[in-house]
C-alpha cells in the first residue's frame, strides 16, 4: 500500500511530463521543481497564512492544495511562455538547455526566497490508521491513493472526452494539420503546461504530507524519477504515466522492504536503462518510424 501511494504521486508528476511531451516533444526538466513549489507554497500558506499548521483541517488542506493548484498552474504559464515559446522553432537542443536553467532557476531562487533549511509541513488533520483484512494503512496514503485515482479520472475525461482535449491530441498528432483546422496553438500548448503544474502542485502537497519536510531541491529527485516512470510506461502516453509511477513506486517500497532502502535511487534509474535498451518506447508506448 505504501508503494502504490507513492506511485500514485510519481504518476501524477509523470503526466506533467508526458502531457507536455506529446504535444512539444520537449522533456521540461523544470517540471520537478513545481512540484516542488507546490509544497512550498503549500508550507508557507499553512504556517503564515492560515495556521493550518497548527490547527489542520480538511477544509484548510482543501484551502491550501487550492492556492498551490492556482499559483504553480499560473507559473507553469509563465514558464511556457517566457522560456520555451521563443524557443519553438529552434533546434530541441536549445529547448533542452533551457529547460534544465529554469531548473535551476527554481531551485536556487527557491532558496533565496524560503532558505535552504528544510520545514516541517503536515497539512492534513491526524487520523489513526486503517485496518483493512488484516492491512495497516496510513491515513496519509488513503487520502492520497483516492485524491490522485479522481484527478487520473478527471484527466483522462478531459483528454479523451472533451474538446480541448481533442485539440491536444491533434496538437500531439500533427500541430501544423492542427493549426490549418482552426486550433489555437498557443493557447493549447500553454493549457497544456497549467494543466501538467496543477497536478504536480498536489503531488507536491500529498508529498510533503507523507514525507512531512520540505525544501527548496525537494523537486530533484522525485522529478527524475517521475521521468523514468513517464519513460517506463511510454512518454508521451497518459495511461502509460499512470501505470509506469505505480510500477515504479511498488518497485521502490518493495526493495526498501525487503533489502535496503538505500537501493532504492539504484533500483529506480535501473528500470530506466533497462526499458531503455528492451522496449524503449515504454511498456504502452509504441515505436514510430521517423524520416531523417
């Protein structure tokens, strides 16, 4: 149970990159360091704002993932398109490069702005656990597998069942086609980054309520991995994200149980190279033959 709360988080991170590589063939390395954003704001709402910190509550852990949604989907926005919208045309090196200095951007500016010291962060009221056949469940990890199992759903009705999600699909398919169509460009790759910036806002703030610390380089390492989960599923494919930050997260816990947890980083970038030279379009992905 651990291990799928954890690959629910990696999967909703996963989407942000997957989601914005279908329709940009861009890997937004920066895209880890919302996440982290959304906990620092998450922390900074709760104990500055609203002490939630002391006294938590749903409807001010509601209060609080909201405000993260809306700042980090509004920075998301600002990312595209001051960093990568200029970029368009140029070669993907250019965009690659760029999106690694946003990166860094954040970190560093994130600790300017908050301090590199790590903060406790709890935003969600204190429940005894669960105990289901037999299972001890955290109450952290139930509300976090129910909360990322809604926002899948809720994703997957606006990709394949509403009109803007037609128009991303056909962005991702072909943009010029696309754009001949009627379909604003612009306006659907920009959707496209708030949407993947409010997913990895409650991630960040179911994170940071399971591992209750938060600090400005929080963003690196679960950033990475949701990479590799985005990777293992097949980049650029919405159910492959979700299915891959599961596998990836049971795959964590399960080494962590039953060997070390310092094996855990090890495990994680070697199912990454192992999909890599097996099936490097991801267990859902598939292969296209590119004209070069």
């Amino acid at each position: 149970m651990d291990g799928v709360s954890l690959g629910a988080i990696y999967a909703l991170i996963a989407l942000g990159y997957t989601m914005v590589y279908g329709v940009l063939q861009l890997i937004n390395f920066a895209h880890g360091d919302v996440f982290m954003l959304g906990s620092m704001i998450g922390w900074y709402a709760s104990a500055r704002w609203t002490g939630e910190s002391q006294h938590p509550s749903i409807l001010g852990a509601v209060a609080v993932t909201l405000l993260s949604m809306v700042l980090c989907g509004c920075v998301g926005f600002v990312i595209e398109r001051l960093a990568y919208r200029p970029l368009r045309g140029a070669p993907k090196i250019n965009s690659l490069i760029t999106a690694i200095g946003v990166s860094f951007f954040l970190e560093y500016g994130g600790q300017y702005a908050f301090g590199p010291n790590p903060r406790a962060f709890g935003v969600l009221p204190h429940r005894p656990p669960l105990h289901l056949f037999g299972i001890t469940i955290g109450y952290v990890d139930v509300v976090t597998i129910v909360i990322s199992v809604l926002l899948m759903v809720v994703l997957q009705r606006i990709v394949f069942h509403s009109r803007i999600g037609t128009a991303m699909r056909a962005v991702s398919w072909n943009p010029s086609v696309a754009a001949l169509m009627g379909i604003n460009i612009d306006f659907i790759i920009s959707f496209t980054f708030v949407l993947g910036s409010v997913l990895a806002a409650v991630a960040g703030i179911l994170y940071a309520s399971k591992y209750p610390s938060v600090h400005p380089l929080m963003g690196l390492m679960p950033g990475l991995k949701a990479f590799v989960a985005a990777v293992l599923g097949g980049i650029g494919n919405v159910p492959g994200a979700m299915l891959g930050g599961l596998l990836l997260g049971l795959a964590e816990q399960l080494v962590s149980g039953y060997t070390s947890s310092s094996w855990r980083d090890a495990v994680a970038f070697g199912i990454l190279i192992l999909i890599l030279l097996i099936k490097p379009s991801g267990l859902l992905g598939k292969g296209t033959a590119e004209k070069v």
